[in-house]
C-alpha cells in the first residue's frame, strides 16, 4: 500500500491518495484529507499488470506534487458554527405571511426574482419560489455557512471546506478552501471568492481556484466579507476594512462598536452588525460612517433596501428592526421563529433564516406593520417540503454522443492537463479558444470533453463560464 498527501499551505489542494495492490487486484482510494474518500477497485490481468499500473498512477500523483505520508497526522478540517441562545422575543409579534420549516438551524439565504434558497446545518438547501412553495432540494455533505450569487450563478459555501455551484441539477463543486481555513463566511464576485475566517484572516481564489492572497487581520472571527468589481470588504473583531481585489493592499480601516457579526453591501456603502448592538453604516470610498442603527441586543444579520431609504436588523433575542436612513427606529417586532442569522430584502418583503430552521417571509410594507401593531395579523401559512426529492452532490455526468449533441444544441468544451492541473477550453466555433473556462472541479478529466448548456464571458472578460446542465460527451 502507498499513500500520498497533497497538502498547500496557501492553496486549497488537500487531499490524499491510496494505492493498494493484492495479487492482481488495485484498489486505489482518494478523496480529501479526514474523510472517507471515493475507492476504485480494478481487477488486472495478472499481479505483474496491477504492479505496473499502481506504479504509473503513482508517478503520475508523484509529478502534481503529491508525497508519502502518514495517515492520520493531518486531520479533518476544523469547522466552527455559531452559537448562541436565542430568547424569545417581548415584541410585538411580526406580519409573517409564510414561513418554511428547513429542519435545523439555518444561515444561508438568498432572494432572487423568482426564487428563495435557504441552507441548513443539515446540508440541505431548499429553494421555493417567493410566495412560499417548494421546487427543489439538494443535499450537499456538510453544513451550510451561506449562499451567495454571482451574477447568474448561486453558489452555497459549506462546512466541508468546498463552493458548490447550483445552476444545475446536481450541485458541483466549483471551489475548495484550504484546510487549514476555519470558514466563517464568503462572498464572490464575478468569479473571485473572498474568504474570511476564525483567526480574522481574508483570502481570496480565482475563478480557477488558485491563490491570490491573503490577509491576517488584528483580531479574530471575520463573520464578515463583501466583493464587489474593485473591492473585498472585511468585518472581523476589530472593524472593517477595505482591501483591493487585485494585489490585496488595505485602502481603509473602520473600527466599530462591538466586533463584527454580520455584513451587508448596497453599491456605494456597507453595513456591519456588531455584538454592542450596532449596525454601521459605512462609505465604500473612504470607510467613513454615514449613519448608526442601535438595537437592544447583539446584531447577527442586517441588511438595506436598495435605494438605502431602510435598513433593517435582526437580533439573538428574535427580534427585527426597521430604520429610517437617517438613524430613526421604525419599529421592532418578533419574529415569532427565533433569531435571524441571515436576512435579505425584497419588494417589500424581509425574508429570515433563523435559528430554529426557518425560512419566513416578513410582510416589511407600511400597512401590514402598522396592522401588526394594532394586533391584526395575516394568517402565517406554514409551507412544506414533504415528498421533495433531495439530490446529492455528486460527480457522476449523464453521457450524451457527439451525433445527438450536434443536433440538440449547447456548447462544447474540452478539459486539459497544464502544468499538472487541469484547465477547460471552449471547441465550439465563434468562442476564444485560448481562454479558459470556469467549470466544476469534481467533474473534469483530462481528454474528456463536455457539452454545456451555456457558456457566458466573465463581467470581467478574462475567462468563460459554465452555466446549466452539463453532459459528458461520448
């Protein structure tokens, strides 16, 4: 048996790979460092064959800079959810118009225009369509820390280390963060992934999933990190600040009331929940504070209408508030579901992720909250996900010829070995062929190629993206 580990101090490869020959049969097992992995096993023509062919798979590891090591010295990855206790609200009860039970304490959120995806510490993320009936589900490994959007692309950063990518029908892998990285939080913009974590540390990958740099903070516990076109903004323990994208130079720091707990951003400003109680709300050029929100309790998620006339706050006692621009409380009402880890606002409406597990949707329109303090509520549907399918991550592709893939459209890409990784390029006539292509990790194989359903120029231009369904073609 021979057993190799990559392990990058500032990448995101660590993983393990295991060659075991018994007579004429090579097992070979490989996945990352702490978990089970995937195990092949192949029956050879003869011991001598098995022999050469363990030998060439491992030359072939050896050369992409894998080496011998011990099992077991490196260990899983360390993973850290937030706790707290989260007290029942004395407010007045919130307009709640449908709220959806995910099953355990959920974080992610993210509202589109048609649709609601929600993730849990289960692994499940759910999406529903915004008046609150279930369409899909999906079962990702490990806990969900958020879900983000790029562009078209959503993508769920998870306690498993990896980004998976779900604009298909089986969620891939589309990043893995470096083991010894804690996640706390992540953000993305066109195709760059800023990280941030329990040491208060910020790193950020490209679309390719290689390293671009890293910044250790004065501090810990970056609950924080925002992307935008020309900016990482990062809220840790002592502040925010604000990096450049490329090169990773710090251009301005904050400090706040309280360490940071949770961040949002509109085009020109971002907003930090601390533990004091605060919400700041900061310009993007210059760090300076434009306004300040208080609450009663420590703040765990915020966020703002897009025109910035309301910013809105939920507490770790399950209680959300409305403010003016100007500072003015609106009001503050209960959620009624526990405390909001995440929250995002939408037409009107302020959708929750709290810590029993739900997905509620909050009537945040003038009339409905002045209803609800006058004690007339609407009537809560209570939404249910029974009979939803879940679909596992996974890498398995469904197979399509070429002769079938000519006639039913799609673009054709391609994956190659450069310098010992594997990079994809479009075939396809009427594509630069000398770009590369963003395309999920877990499913490429050098020589192999693919049909997608839709290839789109990156904001930036420098590379392609997948997006859709992807079939491997025979």
């Amino acid at each position: 048996m021979t057993y190799l580990e990559l392990s990058e101090d500032e990448g995101s490869a660590h993983k393990f790979y295991e060659v075991t020959v018994k007579e004429a049969e090579l097992t070979i097992r490989y996945g990352r460092i702490g978990e089970p992995g995937t195990t092949k096993t192949t029956v050879c023509a003869s011991p001598e064959k098995a022999a050469a062919q363990a030998a060439k798979k491992i030359g072939e590891k050896v050369r992409k800079g894998y080496a011998p090591a011990v099992r077991g010295v490196r260990q899983r990855r360390s993973v850290t959810r937030r706790q707290i206790t989260s007290t029942r609200s004395t407010a007045t009860q919130a307009p709640l118009l449908w709220r959806f039970r995910s099953g355990s304490p959920a974080f992610g959120v993210y509202v589109g225009e048609e649709h609601a995806w929600v993730g849990n510490e289960q692994g499940d993320v759910y999406t529903l369509t915004t008046d609150g009936r279930v369409t899909g589900r999906f079962g990702l490994p490990d806990g969900v820390k958020c879900i983000v959007a790029d562009d078209w692309w959503i993508y769920a950063g998870c306690d498993d280390g990896k980004v998976y990518d779900l604009g298909g029908k089986v969620p891939r892998v589309a990043y893995e963060i470096a083991q010894d990285v804690d996640i706390y939080w992540l953000d993305i913009h066109d195709g760059v992934l800023g990280v941030a974590d329990e040491r208060g540390g910020l790193t950020t990958v490209d679309h390719e999933d290689e390293f671009q740099w890293r910044r250790n903070a004065q501090g810990s516990s970056g609950w924080m990190v925002r992307c935008d076109a020309e900016s990482v903004y990062h809220g840790w323990s002592a502040g925010v600040a604000r990096y450049a994208k490329r090169g990773g130079d710090q251009l301005w720091h904050t400090r706040t009331k309280g360490s940071v707990l949770f961040g949002w951003q509109e085009r020109d400003e971002v907003f930090a929940g601390t533990s004091q109680g605060w919400v700041h709300r900061l310009r993007k050029a210059d760090g300076s504070e434009a306004a300040a929100y208080k609450c009663d309790a420590a703040v765990f998620s915020c966020a703002a209408s897009p025109d910035g006339e309301f910013v809105f706050a939920g507490d770790n006692h399950s209680s959300v508030y409305c403010f003016a621009a100007d500072g003015t409380r609106l009001w503050k009402l209960g959620t009624g579901c526990g405390s909001a880890y995440s929250m995002q606002y939408r037409d009107g409406r302020l959708y929750l992720v709290t810590t029993d597990g739900s997905l509620a949707c909050l009537d945040a329109s003038q009339g409905a909250v002045l209803a609800a303090e006058q004690g007339t509520l609407p009537t809560t549907a209570e939404v249910s996900g029974a009979g939803v399918e879940r679909v596992a991550a996974g890498a398995e592709l469904e197979t399509v010829s070429v002769d079938a893939a000519a006639s039913g459209g799609g673009v054709e890409v391609e994956c190659v070995a450069e310098g010992g990784r594997l990079r994809v390029r479009v075939v396809t006539p009427g594509y630069d062929a000398t770009m590369r292509v963003q395309f999920p990790k877990d499913v490429r194989v050098a020589g192999a190629r693919y049909l997608v359903a839709e290839v789109r120029r990156s904001e930036s231009g420098g590379f392609y993206r997948a997006r859709g369904e992807i079939k491997r073609l025979l």
